[in-house]
C-alpha cells in the first residue's frame, strides 16, 4: 500500500487492525468512515483517546478501571459491604453491573489460574482478595466466574482458601433466557436438569 | 453505566461503537484491550488520528485519499497515462490497488446514482471524469464498479456519456477464484456460462 495513501494513513489502518474484533479490512473501512467524519468521529475520538491514555487506571481495591485510585464502586456509599463478587475480567464486572441488580462490591482476578500459562495466585489480586475479606469484614463471596475449565478451576482453588471464613456461592448454571434445548450442548442440559427446580 | 467507568471512558466506548463493523460489546473490548496496551496501542493511535485527522485529503484529481491535494497515484510518473480505472469508492480503489495488476490512474465516483437518495451525475464527480477524460487524453475507461443493481446502473450511464469518445471495459463476470458453484447464486452462474472461454 505505497502509492495509494500516506504513511499516516497506513499506521493507523495497521495499528486499528490491532484491536479485538477488527482485521485489516474492517480497519480500513473504519479509518475511510472516521476519514469521512472527521471532525463527527475522528477528531473527537483523538481527544478521548489521548484523554483517557492520561487518566486511565486501575482500582487499588478492587482491580476495576476508572480514573480514579478508588473506582466509583469502591468509594460509592451506596453498595452494600459485606458482599464481594469475585469476577475475571474488567469487561466481566461491566457485564454483571449492566444488570443492575448486585449492589455489593467487586474483586476483579485479572484472569484465571493456568498452569500452562504459568499463572499462579500471585498473578492473580488473589491474595488482595483474601486480604479484603478480613480487612473490609466481608461475610458472603459470590464466585462469578466463566463457566469455562480455568475459571471453575480457579473457584474451586479460591474456595478452598476462603473456606469456613465466609459464605460462598456461584453463579447458578442451566438453561439461558430463550434458549432453545435443542442448540444447547449436553453439560448446560445435564446442569439445568440437575438443578431442577420445582413450580 | 454510571459507577463502573469515569465518563471519558464511557465517551471513548460510545464513539468507537459508531464505527463500521463495532458495536457496544466490541467497542467495549476494544477500549479494555487498548487501556492495557496504553503505551503500544491507546497513545500511538491517539497521536496518529490526530495527525490524520489534521493532514487527510482528498485527491483534487482523482478522489483518492491521501496526505496532498493531487494523490501518489496521480502525481507518479510510473503510472500509465492514457488510462482511467472508475470505481465506486475509496475503499475500491484499495483494492484494486493491493492486486498491483493494474498501472493506469483511478476515478473514484464517491457513490452511485440513485433516484431514491436523489444521487445524480453532479454529486457523483462524473462532470469531473468527463473534463478528465478530454484534458489528460484518456484513451482507455475501465469501469470497475460494484456488481450490484446500483453499481451497473451507474456504469450504463457513464457509458453513455462517454461513449464513441474512448475504448470502455468492464471487470469480467464470473466464478471467484475457489467459488464453488452451489454456493454461488444463479445470476453468477449464469453470467460465466454465458462468457465461458474455449480451453
């Protein structure tokens, strides 16, 4: 791509190509429609991206982004204490917050324990959190991780060193809001027979 | 999503969820995935739009994109004369661009003609192909626009206008290189049956 467009062009179509979910088609349909819109989107997206490039960080607390040391949820006065909802991911206690319906507190692991990987706690704020449940008197940790191997894994390991200091409990497994039987795989099938409940 | 991030990020997430082929959910991992990266991904990108957004331009000539008012490609001595290639879009061009086949100089129409949208000749810069074609002595018009209703609608039309004035071409029709023949649609078929070639 010598001739057809200019350097800066070109780095940013290549570094767009970079992001989840985009490849170097979708990255240049973004960067002609941003090119298009520039002074609508690509101007605008600039001064945020250099904004939050600044301002940016993690929670001390609780592993959450913001731009604060304390995350909004951390400081709020409002969430219940006591309650820690221990999740994987940033993007996993945004999706748990869209809910609305948790109004404890969030521990964010960083990832999962993987042996291969050579994860291990330490890599993980798992210690921070066993630190939180005394420091901050919390009685009931919900483990809201992935229904995958290393996120069950990881419960189970942090299970085992909360054991018998705080309530402890998961996310309940079974069939999704409009899922059909017939395009679920047999674990979720097995899990929500299982779990039955009675009406 | 009030709590969980500070309103910069929230802003960031909005705004890249306006682009092609993004939406919340890949916004969302996009933004997380770029504050992790700040120093290799968030600031460069921030720096480069910033500086696209300054120097980006359209080719007076041609419509291409670029960094200067006439194009790499209409500025290159290499590049044929005496030979225009028409597509539809910037993007088009790109990829026409990326085979590397053809040596001549492009027209980007900026659309198609369109009743419905009220798109005519004059807002599709086929006044300016018409001057383009007398004033560089273009003996050769390669009409490679989209395959779709709108796109050939348009080469009829620029054909007409230019008609008896320079040799005109159109891309071939027929099975993509590796199509395979029951996934392509009867109007594809049928166009390579009627232009198959003795072997």
């Amino acid at each position: 791509m010598s001739e057809h467009s200019s350097q800066d062009i070109d780095a940013l179509i290549e570094m767009m190509a970079k992001l989840p979910g985009l490849g170097p088609r979708s990255a240049r349909r973004a960067v002609l429609h941003m090119i298009r819109k520039r002074a609508l989107l690509l101007t605008p997206l600039a001064d945020l991206m250099q904004s939050v490039a600044v301002s940016a960080r993690e929670c001390l607390n609780c592993g959450n982004i913001g731009t604060s040391d304390i995350c909004g949820i951390c400081a709020s006065e409002k969430r219940a204490t006591g309650m820690l909802c221990v999740v994987e991911d940033v993007a996993d206690l945004w999706a748990m917050e869209r809910t609305g319906v948790f109004k404890g507190r969030y521990h964010v692991l960083g990832g999962t324990l993987s042996a291969l990987d050579s994860v291990g706690p330490e890599q993980l704020r798992i210690p921070k959190l066993i630190d939180r449940v005394d420091s901050e008197g919390i009685s009931e940790v919900i483990l809201a991780l992935n229904a995958t191997v290393d996120g069950q894994t990881t419960a189970h390991y942090i299970a085992d060193q909360l054991e018998g200091r705080v309530q402890l409990s998961s996310l309940a497994q079974g069939v999704p809001i409009g899922g059909e039987l017939d395009y679920l795989d047999e674990g979720t099938i097995t899990a929500a027979l299982n779990a039955r409940k009675q009406i």
